[in-house]
C-alpha cells in the first residue's frame, strides 16, 4: 500500500488546523451575535422605563406600564438557593458513596442509573411534581395550593442530582491514591480521611460541580413553570405561587408585539439570564484553575 507522501500529509494538516480555527471563530461569532442582539433588544427597555423601577420594582403588569421584574429576579434566586441547599449536600454524599463506599459492582450498576437522570425530559419532571410535590408542599406549608418557591426548589434539587453527583464523584476518584493511603497509615479512620482528606482536597472540582448544577437549575423552564404557580406577586412565602425569569419569559413572549416596551422587558430578563451563565462559566473557570494549581 502506497504511503503518503509528507507534502500531502502537510497540506492535511493545514487543511484541519485552519477547519478548527474556522470553527472556533464561527462558534464564537454566533454566541456573540446573539449576546449583542439580546442585549440591544433588553436595553432598549431604558428608553421607556427608568433602570431603578426594572431592578427594584415588584409590581409587573405591561397593560399599566409597570415594568418591575424584582419578583422575577427575586424567585429565580430563591428556588436556585432552595436547590442547592437541597440538592448540593445530597449529590455530595451520593458522590462520596459511589467513589470511597459503594462496591463495584453497585457503582457500575448506580453510575449509569444517575446519568440516566439527566436525559429525562424537564415535562416528566415537572409531572410528577404537580402530581406529587406539590401535595406535599401543600400540606407542610399549609398553603391553599402547594404551588410556590418551595415546590419548584425541591425539583430542581431532584434535576440538578446527576450533575453534583457525577462531577463531584469525578473530582473524588481523580485524586491520588497517596492521599488515602497517607492519611490511614498516620492512623485516620475511613471517615475522617474522607471528611477531613479526600472532600477538602476534591473541593475545587466540587465547587465546580454546585456552580454548574446552580445554572442548571437558574436557567431551567418547563419543569419550574409547571410547578410554581406563574404569578407575578413578590414571593412572601415558600408556599405562595410566584415567578422566575423563565417561566414568566415562555408564558409572555408569544403574546407581545416584537419591538415593544413589554417584549422588550423580555428580552432583558433573557439578557440577565445570559450575564447570569456568563459569571458561572467565569467561577467555574477560576475554581478549575485553583485545582490544576492545588
């Protein structure tokens, strides 16, 4: 079989370094083109409503001219924290079990069964928090619904497991073996190698985890939207229906006309939406660089 020869071998090469570079700047072209038309659509919202009302207003109803997204804003924020103090220490420990506890032969069952998670669908998701969530809200709020904060927290805490889990369980296993074993021959026991040795050492990789599960579920529509009760009324309450960002972005933004000041207002809850992802890839950048240092 005839070898070829390094003039084409070079001219391959060529070929595929500028195809990658093309690709990278055509990438990068898009995601730009769509932060600068996003953001010019949402700052178009200034000219008719004051920057102060937007940020610091509650009370939202285009018909009246009344633009506050603060209980939007407010409720993206409050089930992504009910999310993460739910859901950051259960994946945590689920990591830990699959990494230092759990036999093989549990792993390689339970590791496919949590990657499985995250391939169901958001509907599926948001069923089975209507149907059994928010009974369960309700009673223990004592609301007259069940809708609320607290309902779209917990299923976003059940959404974000296959994220915490497998990338804190990669952290874990990454680590060397030194570790572990330094710590039980100066006379640690399981637990306080793994507490005191194997997490804070893993931290970064960790932190990176709970910063992608928190843009998970900050950027998460359907399921929310489904469960939160879509009212847009400053949450006084875990159990009282509220809004985030998405859900009141997917139920408006069919019903305005392009170019308006409400259809604007939109947009800019996207825009914030869009700094929000911008930041998490910026922690999640800083807390994997502190790794490769550490």
């Amino acid at each position: 079989m005839p070898q070829p020869t390094k003039s084409w071998v070079y001219y391959n090469d060529r070929l595929a370094r500028y195809l990658f570079i093309s690709s990278a700047v055509l990438v990068s072209l898009i995601i730009l083109c769509i932060i600068w038309f996003v953001g010019m659509q949402g700052l178009s919202t200034f000219r008719e409503v004051s920057f102060l009302e937007f940020f610091t207003s509650s009370k939202w109803s285009p018909d009246s001219g009344q633009y506050g997204a603060l209980t939007f804003i407010a409720g993206s924020i409050g089930t992504t924290l009910i999310a993460i103090l739910l859901g950051g220490p259960l994946g945590l420990a689920g990591a830990v079990f699959l990494a230092e506890i759990a036999p093989p032969w549990v792993r390689a069952i339970m590791r496919p069964a949590t990657d499985l998670f995250a391939g169901i669908p958001s509907v599926v998701y948001g069923y089975v928090g209507i149907t059994v969530i928010v009974g369960f809200t309700r009673k223990i709020t004592n609301s007259s619904t069940g809708y609320g904060m607290l309902a779209a927290g917990i299923v976003l805490a059940i959404m974000i497991l296959p994220t915490v889990i497998s990338l804190s369980e990669d952290a874990l296993r990454s680590l060397p073996g030194s570790y572990k074993e330094a710590s039980l021959a100066l006379g640690a026991t399981r637990w306080q190698t793994i507490w005191r040795i194997l997490v804070p050492a893993a931290s970064p990789g960790i932190l990176t985890a709970i910063i992608l599960a928190m843009a998970r579920a900050i950027g998460e529509t359907m399921a929310v939207q489904m469960v939160i009760g879509n009212s847009p009324r400053f949450p006084d309450s875990l159990g009282s229906p509220t809004s985030t960002l998405t859900s009141n972005i997917v139920m408006e933004m069919g019903n305005t006309p392009y170019g308006s000041t409400w259809n604007n207002g939109l947009f800019m809850m996207a825009f914030i939406l869009l700094v929000i992802a911008l930041i998490m890839i910026i922690l999640v950048r800083t807390a994997s660089r502190k790794g490769a240092v550490r």
